[in-house]
C-alpha cells in the first residue's frame, strides 16, 4: 500500500513540475512576442498598446537587433516549419516521441561538431523510422530516445525542414521569431496530457524543455540582456555628458 501510495505521489509531482513547465514558458512566449511586436511597425494586436519593455526597463527598437541575434534566423525558420505540422499529431506518447526527434535532428544538422556528426551516424537507425508507427504500442510510459535515421551512408531527416534557397536568405527576424512564439504555445500546451506525468514521458518532456531553453529562450534572452546593456550604457554616458557640461556652465 505504502509502494502505492509513493508511486501516486511521485506522478502527482510530476504532474505539478510539467503543468508549471507549460504556464512558464507560454507565459514567456507570450512576452516574448509582444517584445517583438512593439519592435514593429504595424501591432498585430487589435487595440494599440502601450510600448513592451525588455524587464520593464528598455525599450527596443528594430535597430537595437544586430547580426548576432538574428544569425539565429534561418535556424527558427526550420523549426517552426518543422514544429507546425506536429501540431496535427495527437496528444500522447507519439507526439512526444515526434518531438524528441526533430530536436535530435535538429541539434545533429545545426548544432553538433562533424566528430560528434559522424559518431552519430555510427549509431543511428537504419530505415525510416516512422515514430507514428509506435502509436499503436501498448507501451503507457515508453522509454523515447531519438535517433539519427540513415539510409545507406546518407542521413535522412523524417521531421526536420530545411530550406537553403534564396527567400530563407532574406527571412525577417521579427516576423520569424513572432510565428515560432505562436507555434511553440501550441506545442507546449500540447504536452499536457495524462500520458506526460509517467517517468519516462517526464523526462522525455524535460529533455525537449532543456533543448528548446538553449537554442531559443535561453539565446534570446542573452541577447536582448546584451542589447540592454548597450542601450542603457549609452544613455547613462549621455547623463554624464550632460552634468559635466551642465556643471561647467554653472562655473562660468
């Protein structure tokens, strides 16, 4: 009864962390879009709102954003069109296993060192996998891994897109990171299901959290910290510049 009732617990806490993990990050995404949106010309919201500061401190302009942050362009371009489609995957283990996947081939193509690309290729898969073919497992809480899918000696993506043609070249960043905000939401709410809160779905589901937090949440919040800074340092020299000439009018 004891083993039970333990059991029932540790669910329950899991079950506290995941629905804390989605309210966090849809909040986040939220105000990461309206960052964005006051950054552009037209809102996209109905009624006009006043100016969204970064930490409620700075106010950001589009030309606060140089090329270090929008370098990222091409790479959330790939994401939000290969997360979009999976939004018609049902709830559950199959929609979990899609996503650990696409961040599996997603941190081969974009993130990996070559060294790290070819042992990943060593011990990949061979043939489609096909993880809406497991949907039928009587698994409730199956163990999820991705793995690198190849064909003879070629790699063969089953959920990540990627575009290298001329219009990828010329992707707005704004406009980019505006639509991916909108599609991780969904995919976040997604992951609320009775299927999450088993051990091995929970810790897949914080494995895509930690993925996701470094190659977006966690980038871009660096980089808007940074751009801050600038702005702010900027205006605190003007300040000074200011008081001393201020100051030496007084003398005179």
């Amino acid at each position: 009864m004891e083993a039970v009732v333990a059991k029932l617990e540790e669910q329950l806490e899991r079950k506290r962390n995941i629905l804390f993990m989605i309210e966090k990050r849809i909040s986040e995404l939220d105000y990461l879009r309206r960052i964005h949106d006051s950054c552009t010309t037209v809102s996209r919201y109905a009624a006009p709102t006043a100016p969204v500061l970064w930490l409620n401190v700075v106010k950001l302009t589009r030309s606060d954003f140089g090329e270090d942050i929008q370098k990222r362009v091409q790479q959330w371009f790939s994401l939000g069109l290969s997360l979009a489609p999976l939004l018609s995957i049902e709830n559950g283990p199959t929609f979990v296993r899609s996503l650990v996947q696409l961040i599996e081939e997603y941190d081969y193509h974009f993130v990996m060192h070559p060294a790290v690309q070819g042992v990943k290729v060593l011990v990949g898969t061979f043939g489609p996998r096909a993880a809406q073919a497991n949907s039928s497992s009587v698994e409730q809480d199956p163990v999820v891994r991705g793995k690198i899918v190849k064909i003879g000696t070629a790699v063969v993506y089953e959920y990540l897109r990627i575009y290298n043609n001329p219009i990828a070249q010329s992707l707005d960043y704004f406009e980019i990171t505006y639509a991916l905000c909108k599609v991780m939401e969904d995919v976040y709410r997604k992951l609320e299901h009775e299927s999450s809160y088993g051990r091995n779905m929970y810790e897949a589901i914080q494995r895509i959290d930690s993925r996701l937090k470094h190659h977006f949440f966690g980038f871009i919040a660096k980089e808007l910290d940074k751009v801050c800074v600038h702005i702010l340092k900027d205006q605190v020299c003007d300040i000074d510049s200011l008081v001393v000439k201020n100051t030496n009018i007084s003398v005179l």
